[in-house]
C-alpha cells in the first residue's frame, strides 16, 4: 500500500512538473505566443540569424525545444539534420596558365570557375564550337563529331547561338559547366570557355558563384584577347567563330596547333548548418504511414553588407528578418502545437520542417529533399510559410502552388471566409523559397505569404511592424488547410504547374525581360509605368499591376525606360529581384523571379 501511495505522488509530481512547464502554452494560436517566438528569432542577440553563425544555431535550438514540448519526436538524430555550405570561395595563389611560353595574368586573361578541379594539367588545344552533342529528333549538334579530344584541352563557346531568344531549344545545353562534364568524358584534361562578342560585348569576368561542385577536371574563363592568341596561327578571331557558328548553325571544330598547360587552384571553405525537423505522428493507423509536410525557413541575412542580399547593401546593421522569416517560423510552431493539440486534426503523420540555407539559395531544403529520412513518394503535400506577418489592409494573402493538385482549389475556396481574407491565387509550383524543392520532387505545394513590403531584406524589417491580428487570420486558414490534406481520404495526384526548375542559361545573357509593355512615351517622370502586363510572365507572377510605375529595381533608381534597361541588362534568368513600384500613391515591393 505504502508503495502504491509513492506511485500515485510522483505521477501527481510529474504532472505538477509538467503542468508547470506548459501553463503558459495554450492549444490555439495565440498574439502572446506569437510575439513570443517572433521577437525572440528576430532580436538583434540573434544577430539576423545568418546561415552557419551562433544565430542560426540558437534558432535552431528554440525551434526544436518548442516542438518537442509539444510531443513531436524528431525525424532525424536529435532533431536536427546537419549538412555543410560553402561559406566563402575565393581564388588560391596558384592560378597559372601558360601559353606560347609566357603566363598569362589572373583575373584579366584567365579565371578559373567555382567548379574547377585543382590539378595542373598541359596539352594541345582544340576548338570545339559550343561545345555541344545534341542529338534529338529536331535537333541535331555534335561538335566532337570525328573530333578526338582525349588528353587535350578543349575551348569552348559559352551559351548558345540563339542568345537573343528567351526561349529557344538550344538553351539546356548551354550551361558551362555543363559543357566542361561533356569534355570530361570525351577525355579532356581542361576546358577553356570563352564569350563571344555577340553573347557579351563587356567580355567581364562573374565572380566565383558558390553552390557549384567541382566538375573533375580544370576549367578556366579565358578574355577573348587570351582566345585569339590562341588562333593566331589559324588566322582567325573568337568573334568571327561566334558569328559564323550563329549563322550557319552547325560544327566548326579543328585542332588549334597551340598547346597550354596551367594549374588551377580554387579554394571553397564551408561551415556547418542544419534543419531542424520533427514528427507528430498520425492518428490513423494505416494513414499514418503518410505525410503532410509543414516547412518555414528561419535563417536570414545576418548583419547585411555587401553581398549579403541585402536591399541596403551599404548599410551593416542587425536584419532581424522579423517577416523574413521569423513570421513564417512563429506561425509553423503554433500550427504544429494547435495540430499536436487536436488529434483529429491529422490522420497523416506532420513532419514539421524549419530549413536554413534558404536565403544561399534555398539550401536546406534541397538538402532534405535529397535526404528527407521518409520515402517522398508518401508525402501528401508540403505547406511552406514565408513572410505571412504583414497582411495589409485589404486583408490580400498570397497562395500559390494551387495547381500542383487537382483539388487543391476546391479546398481553399471551402476553407477560407471570403469576409476575413481575400485569396490572390497562383498555380504555379515553383517559386523564390522552399516549397520549390518540393515541387521539383513531384509533391503538391501550398505557399502561403502575405507578400513583400518596403522593409524586405533590410534593417527595418522589425518585430513591432508585425501585424499579430492578421496573422490570427492567416492561421486560422492555414490549420483548416492542413487539417484537410492531412485527412484526405486519398493522396492527391501531383499535377505539373510551370517549370520544375528555373528556366535560366545560368549565365549572364540578353533577352531577360519582366513581360511588360512600359510607357515608352515617357509619360511619367521619375519612373517607368507598366502599361500591359502579360498573363504568365515573372511580372505577372510577381504581382505587378497594370499602372504600376517602377522606381528602383534592387535597389538601384528606375527613372526612365533607358534606366529600365540597363537595369535589365544586367540581371540574369532564374535571378530573384525586387522591384519597387508607386501603386497610386502607395510604394510596394514585389519579389520577381526572372
């Protein structure tokens, strides 16, 4: 008896304790709490939370104590998901080319690209056109066509002959590092990749881009003055092969007589990161063995800074990213803990996933798509939430990915209150954040914002310009939502809607273009007035309005349309830009993917 009576008062401790622990957390979501999580992800001890810095591990750390306490169970070890990102990439002190017997300079004549394998390296060089052995139907190139190349090194063309097209079939094969893999396993020892004049008359070397892996072999950006040493001895310029390539539209290649040898040294420091991500098990014992995902990412851009994303470049100061994306993340945790408060919320299992990594390029994401410990084939749907604390006066949320499942549509005109909130709905799966890898895996998206505002990706974007009562709003719908995909009688049939991945040459190119007709008369000063925008287009997709005037692009002051296009000129396809716009006599940020 004595015994049992000691049971009986540990478990009345244990509940005391655990009463105790949880007395402030309440089932529904609620302004406190999410003030709570939003202030502390965004204060500026957090130092703006950037990828692989003690901000983005503390995140990680609340994260993943709040989801625990509500009894998820971690999908990984501990919760967490580790991976590694390149932090810096910088070119080593031992570049060298050597051509005709002297070197030739780094950074004016040569380069070598992020994807170089650091080796050294000599032979005879080979000019092989752009590089291409395209054999369609419609479509036929094969510049190695009885061409060896084994242990030689080959120079290439960068892009493509149909450069001035937005669209145009030769586009997939003109990525470079796509043309240094095809050389490689023809046998090449390097590649040299040139731009002809008519691809990019500036002939300007990109910086280093960070995300590529090394492709085996070295691989060096050459200057056309570098490119037409090389052809001296066939008396022929770089330019002249572009041109007669563009226009006749088939091989060129031939041995150069000229041979080089080089080393190239690219060096790449990463730092590490992770995911955190959780389970709440399903309450349907068949069900349960499926999933619906809820995504957010909470890493940000740190203290800003040149190259940081930053819309103030100039400015180094604490981007507590209080929208961007402590909001998105506060409304994950208290939609996990509503979800793990009400069982007959989720048939399917909830796997909650806070990604870092996301402003280097979605990262995190990838990173657990490629690794997601669950077999995707299983996931019903992912909810991604970025940006869902500034609803704005018209009460206007931003839903897309509503393609990507036939029901989709059906279920969100059922669940929201056309009285609260008004849905500005958009098909496409992909877009800027992390619900695009998803898609890109054949999973139906749901991306839910409240949409860009004057303080996107600056230090303004603070928790005290959060706006609680409409994210109220927004969660109420969003638990509706999820509720739904999560006890759907059948798993729904992914659709295709738009592009799995960016269309882009990934390059510098011309023929980048929002899809507008601008005010060529120049009618409005100070700006440029959007007079037609075409359905489908990055403009359209962005938000823009018809009568919307730009003002700046990234940025940089838009005042006219020969400011528009230079503006243009120097963006690439697949680029995320923001483009300030005068709506009336209000200012508004859109978030365009060109």
């Amino acid at each position: 008896m004595k015994v049992l009576r000691n049971v009986v008062i540990a478990i009345l401790v244990l509940s005391t304790i655990s009463f105790s622990k949880d007395k402030n957390k309440q089932p529904e979501v609620t302004v406190g709490e999410l003030k709570k999580h939003i202030s502390y992800l965004a204060s500026d001890g957090l130092k703006g939370r950037r990828t692989g810095t003690e901000g983005d591990s503390l995140a990680a750390e609340y994260i993943r104590t709040e989801l625990r306490e509500m009894g998820f169970v971690p999908l990984h070890s501990n919760g967490f998901q580790r991976f590694r990102v390149t932090d810096k990439i910088i070119y080593g002190p031992a570049n060298s080319l050597i051509l005709n017997g002297a070197a030739l300079k780094p950074d004016s004549d040569f380069a070598p690209f992020a994807f170089s394998q650091n080796d050294s390296f000599k032979g005879e060089i080979v000019f092989a056109g752009y590089g291409f052995d395209i054999n369609e139907d419609s479509l036929q190139w094969k510049d190695y066509l009885g061409m060896n190349v084994k242990g030689k090194v080959v120079m290439v063309l960068r892009a493509d002959p149909e450069i001035e097209k937005t669209m145009s079939p030769y586009m997939k094969y003109s990525k470079d590092r796509d043309k240094v893999l095809q050389a490689k396993d023809l046998g090449a020892v390097a590649v040299l990749l040139v731009s002809g004049k008519i691809f990019d008359p500036e002939d300007k070397f990109e910086p280093l881009a960070k995300g590529d892996q090394s492709v085996g072999i070295p691989a060096f950006r050459i200057s056309r003055k570098t490119a037409n040493t090389i052809l001296e001895s066939k008396n022929c310029q770089i330019e002249d092969l572009e041109k007669k390539l563009n226009e006749q539209r088939k091989p060129g290649s031939f041995t150069t007589g000229t041979s080089i040898s080089g080393h190239s040294d690219v060096i790449q420091t990463t730092i590490p990161t992770r995911n955190v991500a959780m389970v709440l098990p399903g309450t349907d014992k068949l069900l349960k063995n499926e999933y619906v995902v809820l995504g957010a990412h909470f890493d940000h851009l740190g203290m800003g800074g040149p190259g940081s994303g930053s819309r103030v470049p100039d400015t180094v100061a604490v981007h507590g990213g209080a929208d961007d994306n402590a909001s998105g993340v506060g409304m994950m945790i208290e939609l996990a803990e509503k979800l793990a408060a009400n069982p007959k919320s989720h048939k399917r299992s909830i796997v909650v996933v806070a990604f870092s990594g996301e402003e280097m390029g979605l990262l995190g994401s990838k990173q657990f798509v490629e690794n997601a410990g669950i077999d995707l084939g299983k996931v019903n749907a992912m909810v991604n939430m970025d940006m869902v604390g500034r609803l704005n006066e018209n009460s206007m949320l931003q839903i897309g990915g509503v393609g990507t499942a036939e029901s989709f549509k059906t279920i969100l005109t059922a669940a929201n209150d056309t009285s609260i909130l008004k849905l500005s709905l958009s098909d496409e799966g992909y877009g800027p954040s992390d619900h695009a890898a998803f898609y890109g895996k054949n999973i139906p998206v749901l991306f839910i914002s409240s949409g860009a505002h004057l303080d996107y990706h600056t230090p303004a974007d603070t928790e005290d310009k959060i706006n609680y009562d409409g994210m109220i709003k927004i969660a109420n719908l969003s638990f509706r939502i999820i509720s739904d995909l999560a006890n759907a009688d059948a798993k729904f049939v992914f659709k295709e809607a738009g592009p799995k991945e960016v269309v882009s040459r990934g390059m510098r190119r011309k023929g980048v273009t929002l899809g507008i007709m601008p005010d060529f008369a120049g009618n409005v000063k100070n700006g440029l007035r959007a007079d037609v925008i075409t359905p489908g287009r990055p403009a359209a997709i962005g938000g823009m309005k018809k009568g919307d005037i730009i003002t700046s692009i990234n940025g940089k002051p838009v005042n006219n349309i020969q400011d528009y296009m230079f503006r243009m000129g120097q963006l690439k396809h697949g680029e995320t830009i923001h483009v300030e716009v005068l709506r009336g006599v209000k200012k508004e940020v859109l978030i365009i993917q060109l």
